[in-house]
C-alpha cells in the first residue's frame, strides 16, 4: 500500500529535490528546485532561492553552480 505523505508541483523541466532537516527545533522541510537557472543561491538571507532557517547556517552559506550542457 503506497501512501503519499506531500503533495508538490513537479517542475516540467529538470529539477532536485532538497530534504532540510533542522537540528536545533527538530523541523524539516522539502524544496522542489528547477534546475533552469545558472545557479541557486541558499542560506539565511529571506531574498535567496532557497532559505534556510537555522542560525548555523551563514547568510549566504552556498551557492550551487548549474551547467546544463
């Protein structure tokens, strides 16, 4: 028996998807990220592509790099 535990759009073109599991308030979170941009910036900053809400985290903790060849 199969049980579907999140409903989400799937983006049309390439996409991943990110599990976020936060260890000071035991929350975690899913983001479904198309993959048809040059990169994607994350981190504590409410103005990147993906935010991530926990203070171990710097404002701009990472960006990932895109080559779709």
């Amino acid at each position: 028996m199969k049980h579907d535990v999140l409903s989400y759009d799937i983006p049309e073109d390439n996409y991943m998807i990110l599990e976020q599991i936060s260890k000071t308030n035991d929350t975690k979170s899913i983001h479904v990220v198309s993959l048809d941009h040059n990169e994607l910036w994350m981190g504590w900053g409410k103005d990147l592509d993906i935010w991530i809400s926990d203070i171990s985290v710097s404002w701009v903790h990472a960006i990932l790099k895109i080559d779709n060849k």
